[in-house]
C-alpha cells in the first residue's frame, strides 16, 4: 500500500514536472537585491523553528548535514544539501544574502537555480528581515563534513519569479496567522488536496489531503476544526493534543517536533483567528467536493505563488521524511 502510494506520488511528481519543463522557460528570476538588512540569529531560530526545523536537510550526518536523496522518477534525483558553515562541503564560504537568494530566488551564488524540492516558493513570501533571520541562523549551525553527491536531473529547473514581499512581516491577528501559514510553515502543503494536475485544489483549501493522511482544518463544524476554540487549536500546535485529549500522529508530529511546537501563545492565537476565517469545506478529506467553496479571500498576499508541480514534489519529499523521522528526530537531540 505505501510502495504503491510511493509509486503514485512519483509518478505524479514526474508528469507535474514534464508538464512544467515543456512550458516555454521565459521568465527569469529578478536579481537578488543588495539592501543592507542584517539578519538576527535569534529571532532566525525562531523562524526556523515554525518552518518544521528544515526536516530535510537533518540526515544521519547531522544538523544540517544533508545528504538525503530524494527520487523524482524519470526526472531524476536531488539531494538535500550540506547547509553546515563547513567550506569544503557545506555553505562556509556563502554570505547571509547568499543565503537569502537561495531562500527567496532559489539561486546559488554559482547561478544554479535549484529544484522546487527545496520549499523556496513558500519562504519566498517573507519579509527581506525574516529572510535575514533565518539565514543568519543557518549559517550559525556548526561545520559538518559531508560531500553530498552532485544532482542528476533529465528535466530542467522550472524558472521562478519571486513574488512580491511584505516590507515587514506582519505581527498580529489574522494578518499574521496568514503569514504563517501560508509562507513560513506552509501548512496547506499537508492539508490542501490537488487536482488530478497535481496543483492546490483551492476551492478545498485546507480541507484535508488523502495522500498525507492530513485533517480538514477548515472551520467546518462537522467534518474540520469548526467546534474547537482558538485555544484548542494553539494547545494542538503547542502539545499535538486534541480536545478529545488523543495525540496527533504521522507528519503532524513530525512537523511539531521539528519545531513547530515551540509556537509563541501570541503565533499559535493568530495561526488559530485566521483559520477561523478560510471557508468551511463541509467534506471529509478525499470526499467528493461540495458545491464549491469561493477561494479565501484573506489568502495569501505574498509566498502564494507555488507552481503546480510542487506540490507531488513535496509529496515525495514528506514521504521520504516519513521514513527518515526517526533519523530526524535523534538528529534535533544533537
Ligand atoms: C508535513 C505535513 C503537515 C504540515 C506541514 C502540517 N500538518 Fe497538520 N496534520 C498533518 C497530518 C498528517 C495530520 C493528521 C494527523 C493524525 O491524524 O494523527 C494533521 C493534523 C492536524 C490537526 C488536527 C486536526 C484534527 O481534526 O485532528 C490540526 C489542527 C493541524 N494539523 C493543523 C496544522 C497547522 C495549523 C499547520 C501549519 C502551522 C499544519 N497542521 C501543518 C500534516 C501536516
């Protein structure tokens, strides 16, 4: 059942991403823009944290070690990279505004544009401060020797074009839940099914994804999380406990223990006020879709810009994570 799943995924991941290549490669990336802004490791960490502790690069070599592959079928393989302060084999030598274009253009230094696979459509939509943060903090993980193998690609990199960005990131109420979820934690990566392309169905929006197990988060009193108060949805993000007093299991735990669970009460509040405002979905995760939702209107101002073929991308990535928790588990006890 789960090779099969794993076999699906692929090949969706490989259609979603021949369908993109044979798209006329015409927009490029704006230059990154030298601005001056100084990244605060601190407030990165936290960043960090609410982004599910960058899973994918905690493989059995260490913090940020990379290594992991991750098959794309007839597309080839990526691995993740070393993302340590090692010069040799991981990003010593790369300034923090390196390190922002990665995060925000999903461009090395070198001009190597990466693979979607590396969520840098999402953290593209935050402020140029946050960026900062989090790059300031990654470049504070320490040196870690680990030469990941180069990537094998058949399909080339679907361009990209940063969308725009707030000036500052938003800091309360619903404007902020927004920001969180749809930039730095993604949480509609899980929870929103795909269409047969393998895009967003957002007419479901966060009404839950079969492929992932995931809940329907929409205020739905019947089938999502309209009876739970916005309290109950902070302690969920805060204990992975549900009213009811059962744990939260699969992914979910995986992306709370990544780091998502050190949440501030103020952030896991907004995160809960703006979930109040996605319309219902009045459906089970995988039912057949209802009279259609209008899309929300608070979504996303910014980072909303995912390319259809993301989304199985990530499918493979979560799944491959799902069998690499317990590595990434021990590698946060380090
Ligand atoms: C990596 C995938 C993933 C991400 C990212 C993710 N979730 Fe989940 N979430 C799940 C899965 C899978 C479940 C179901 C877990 C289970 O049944 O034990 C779940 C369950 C939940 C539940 C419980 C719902 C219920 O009815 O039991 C809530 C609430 C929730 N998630 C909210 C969020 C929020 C808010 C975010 C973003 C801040 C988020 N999730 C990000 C995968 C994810």
């Amino acid at each position: 059942m789960v090779r099969r799943g794993i076999a699906v995924t692929l090949f969706l991941a490989a259609l979603a991403v021949l369908a993109f290549a044979a798209q006329t490669a015409t927009v490029q990336a704006a230059p990154p823009k030298q601005n001056g802004v100084v990244g605060n490791p601190g407030k990165g960490a936290y960043l960090f944290a609410l982004a599910g502790g960058c899973g994918c690069h905690m493989g059995a070599a260490g913090f940020l070690a990379g290594g992991e592959v991750f098959e794309l079928g007839p597309a080839g393989k990526v691995y993740a990279k070393n993302i340590t302060s090692d010069v040799e084999t991981g990003i010593g030598s790369w300034t923090e505004q390196d390190v922002v274009n990665a995060l925000r253009h999903g461009k090395r230094p070198d001009g190597e544009q990466l693979f979607p696979v590396m969520p840098y459509p999402y953290f593209s939509g935050m402020s140029e401060q946050d960026l900062h943060d989090v790059a300031a903090f990654i470049k504070t993980a320490p040196p870690v020797s680990n030469k990941v193998p180069a990537r094998e690609l058949n399909v080339p990199v679907p361009p990209f074009t940063a969308p725009p960005q707030p000036a500052d990131a938003p800091t309360e109420g619903v404007a902020r839940g927004s920001y969180i979820v749809n930039t730095i934690a993604h949480c509609s990566d899980c929870h929103t099914p795909t269409t047969a392309e393998g895009a967003p169905d957002m007419s479901r929006f966060l009404a839950g994804n079969p492929m992932f197990g995931s809940a329907n988060i929409t205020p739905s009193e019947e089938f999502g999380i309209g009876k739970w108060s916005q309290e109950q949805i902070y302690l969920l993000l805060k204990t992975g406990k549900r009213p009811d007093g059962s744990s939260v299991g699969g992914l979910m735990q995986l992306v709370l223990d990544g780091g998502l669970h050190d949440i501030t009460e103020k952030d896991g509040f907004a995160v809960a006020a703006y979930l109040k405002t996605v319309p219902p979905v009045n459906a089970a995760p995988g039912a057949a879709a209802p009279p259609a939702a209008p899309p929300p209107q608070t979504l996303p101002t910014t980072g909303n810009s995912t390319p259809s073929m993301l989304i199985p991308l990530i499918a493979v990535v979560l799944m491959l994570l799902a069998g690499g928790a317990f590595v990434w588990r021990r590698a946060r006890k380090v």
